[in-house]
C-alpha cells in the first residue's frame, strides 16, 4: 500500500452548504495546500495540518462514519486536493472498497491531475475561477479540458461573483459549459464577505448573471449562496 503521505487541515462531518447538494450530510476531508491565491478565500494558508497515510486517512473517515453516520458521501476538499493526485489514487479506491461515495470538490485547473483520478470518483464539483473575480490569470483552456474529463460522470460547476465579476467572464463560462454539456447544472455563488471592509454582490447583478446564462441557454443555471456561512456551521 502506498506510502505517500498528505497534509490534512480538518476531517469532520456537517452538512454540504454550497452547490447542487445543498443539505446532504457528508464525512469533509479537506487538504491544507492549494495551487491558487484567490482574493475571496476564506481557508488559511498558515493553519495546523496532520500528515496522513491512505490507511490511515481511511481509517479515521470509517470512524466518522460509525459514530455519526450515515453519509451521503466523502467530500474531498481544500485547498485544492488535486495538488495531491498521487495521494488520492490510492485513497479514493480505498473509499470506493469500503463503499462510499466520493464527492470531488475542485477548482478546476489541473485535468491531468484529475485524468489520474477521475476512474474512482462518483461527483465532480468544479469551481469556475473567473479572472475577474478571484484576480488570477485565465483558466478557460485548463477548464475546458477539465471539463471534458469530468463530464463523464456526475458533475456540475460553481462561479463565484463578486462585485467585480465581469458580464463578459460569465459569458464565457456559460459558453464553456454548452461546449460540453449543455444539461451540466451551473451555480452562481454570490461571494460571502471576508474581511470587514468586503461588499455582497447586490440582487441585480446576480439577476443579470442568471439571465446571461438563460440567454445562452444553460438550463440548469441557478443562485446558490454558502449556505453553511449562513447557518453559522462549518
């Protein structure tokens, strides 16, 4: 069994607070290091993270799932876990084995590293990182390919809007999406505040957005807030 080893901030279980599974109760595992530096995110690059086996990640996830079970599946978060692909082959069978269903959450940037893994994921959840609004450079070939690699099993994807979100940006995506799939659900996320200063996304930008993908004919465009900010739970 492979020996690789991954940093690990949090495994706990709450309930999904973001996207199409909004509700459904799942066991978190979330990987300390990302590949990306959005200006909107809200997970610390400085905090505590435990190194972790596959055996020994599994073993605590089988634990959580006894004592407060059942769950609707295995979230892998981050961070970003892809940047942990050669972790995660082994790990993601080894939850597959033991009959759970993996939930992949990601930003969407690494297909070669997703290519490595896809065979042993049930749900893809993959954030659009719009260049307006995180104040990184374009994804729009890593996410088309990304795409390409995930549609094959259960997916849909997230973009998060900031007041800075640019008409043209969400064209794109939406654009993006009808290459591939047209039916692929698509969440407009209105970005939760971070710091004292941020601003929420006012009602009539996120109604043009809606209605640009509507335009475009995505049929599965919809407005989904974090709800777990909203719930006060992690």
């Amino acid at each position: 069994m492979s020996k690789i080893k991954a940093d690990i901030s949090e495994i706990f279980s709450s309930i999904q607070g973001e996207g199409v599974f909004l509700g459904a109760r799942q066991i978190f595992v979330r990987f300390k290091e990302c590949n990306l530096k959005c200006v909107y995110c809200d997970e610390p690059r400085d905090g505590k993270s435990t190194e972790y086996t596959s055996i020994g990640l599994l073993s605590e996830v089988k634990y959580i799932e006894l004592a407060k079970g059942p769950h609707h599946s295995v979230s892998i978060t981050g961070g970003e876990p892809l940047v942990y692909s050669e972790f995660l082959k082994p790990f993601l069978k080894l939850l597959k084995k033991a009959g759970m269903t993996t939930y992949l959450e990601t930003n969407g940037t690494l297909p070669r590293e997703l290519d490595k893994v896809i065979e042993s994921v049930d749900i893809v959840a993959m954030d659009f990182k719009l260049p307006s609004s995180t104040k990184e450079r374009p994804y729009w070939d890593e996410h088309l390919e990304f795409l390409r690699i995930a549609s094959w099993k259960k997916t849909f994807v997230k973009a998060v809007v900031t007041e800075n979100t640019t008409k043209a940006d969400i064209v794109r995506a939406v654009e993006l999406v009808k290459k591939i799939k047209g039916n692929i659900p698509f969440v407009i996320q209105p970005v939760s505040p971070v710091k004292k200063e941020d601003r929420p996304l006012d009602n009539d930008a996120l109604m043009r957005f809606v209605e640009i993908g509507l335009k475009h004919a995505v049929d599965n465009i919809r407005v989904i807030p974090q709800m777990h900010k909203a719930l006060g739970i992690k």
